[in-house]
C-alpha cells in the first residue's frame, strides 16, 4: 500500500526531521555537570479527549450524550539526552488509542448514508450517533525542561501514522434532503455510515506534558496533545467541517536508568 503526504504533511515532517537531527547531533557535545547524558523511561496513561472541530457548527443543534473510550491507552519508550543540568531534548516512540462516543440532534448536516442497501448524499436532520476508535503510532520530539528535582515540563512537535482506523455510526429519527436543502425528502429510520477508511493516514501537531516525581522511579505524568491537520481530506464530502484530534493523558512515567 502506497502512502501519500500533502504539502503541510510534508512540510511538517521536514520539521520534525531536523528536530531529530539536533537531538541526534546533541550527543557529540560534551557533558557540563554529573547528570547523565541519557535517560531512558516508559510511560503509560489513559487519553481522555475528542475530536472536534474548533468551533461548534451550527448544523449541530444539541449534544445529548457523549461518553470516552473505556479502553483508550497511551504507552511510549522515552529517550532524554541532557545538554546541561536544567535542559534536555527528547523523542518518543508512542502507541495511542484515542475515540469516544458520541449521539446529538443535527439539522440540515451534510453527508453520506447507506439504507437498504442504497447510498444516499445530502442535508439529514434527525439523530446522529458517531464512534471514533482510532489507533496512532506517533513520533514526537520535546524540549525538555528541570524545573527542579520534582518537576519537569516537556512542550514540542509531533507527527502519527494512523495505524488502525475507525470512524462510524448511524442516522436515526430524521428525513435526508437529497443533493441539497431543498431537495428530495427521504425518510431515515435508521441509516449507518463508516468513514474509516476516508481519514486522513497522518496526523501532526503540538505536544505539551509536566511530570512530578512521586517515589525512585516513578513520576505522575499528564499531557496534552492538540491535532493541526484535519481529520478528514479537504475534499472528503461526508463531512463538510474540520474536524481535529485535542486529548490529554495522564498516567504514570517509570524511568529505566539513574
């Protein structure tokens, strides 16, 4: 299977890929203090968050339920390299499952449904019930600040691969106007939907976390990841606004090495 990359995917990757090269490059400096150059640790925590749009869109008329995944895990093997006692640069290997459920009113809300075996292209108004349950292997790298010997705070770029994508549900309750807003009206009892497979194979943006040493080895950890490319194409017209991954995680950090 072949993958493409737009230009801002693109772009960003470029990014990213000089952010490693620092970071690689950083190892041939020579050390200022006693702390250890490397430090290896393992995280892991729960993400708790949606995808959305950043404003609320009118064709959304009320949220009647919206519940997280139950089963929504982050893990990642974090390698820190130490410039000097207070700054570091760091890159992670992560695995994340983000999603959430998701039924609200909707009225004239442009898309695409399968009932009785037909597609149908239009406005729906009705109930629309949602499932997100998407899977990401992401890469990022993180400026790393010791704010002091309990305390550190993490804040950088990264990039994921969609690994394991699904994105679906149904319509209910409703009428869709066929081609546009005025044209005809079908009834919707009930009618499903899958846009798995229409999301966009990459995702990119903004990484921020703080960690508080607990006890040895252990520190409780929380981030927040905020998506900048939209979920969907700009060309996928199943749903017509964008739409971007914001969760936070918290968890635990376990660190490998003194």
């Amino acid at each position: 299977m072949k993958l493409k990359m737009n230009k801002k995917e693109i772009l960003f990757s470029k990014i990213l890929a000089v952010l490693l090269l620092v970071f690689f490059f950083s190892t041939y400096t020579k050390a200022q203090d006693k702390y250890p150059l490397w430090k290896f640790k393992i995280n892991a925590g729960y993400n708790l968050g949606g995808t959305s749009p950043l404003s609320f869109p009118v064709e959304i008329r009320k949220i009647e339920k919206f519940s997280p995944s139950w089963i929504a895990p982050h893990f990642a093997l974090e390698a820190t390299r130490w410039l000097n006692e207070k700054w570091g640069v760091a890159t992670q290997i992560a695995w994340d499952h983000k999603g959430f459920t998701v039924r609200d009113r909707v009225k004239n809300l442009h898309t695409e449904i399968e009932m009785k075996d037909e597609t149908f292209a239009g406005n729906f108004t009705g109930k629309n019930t949602t499932e997100i349950r998407n899977v990401y292997i992401s890469l990022p790298v993180l400026a790393t600040y010791r704010i002091s010997g309990k305390w550190t705070a993490q804040s950088g770029l990264y990039i994921a691969y969609l690994y394991n994508p699904h994105f679906n549900g149904h319509a209910s309750g409703g009428y869709i106007r066929e081609g546009s807003p005025i044209g005809l009206k079908v009834p919707v009892d009930y009618a499903s939907f899958d846009f798995s497979k229409e999301q966009n194979k990459f995702d990119y943006g903004i990484l921020l976390a703080g960690e508080r040493v607990l006890y040895s080895h252990f520190a409780l950890r929380g981030q927040l990841s905020w998506g900048l490319n939209s979920l969907f194409p700009s060309d996928f017209t199943g749903i017509t606004f964008k739409m971007y991954n914001i969760y936070g995680s918290v968890g635990l950090s376990y660190r490998l090495n003194n």
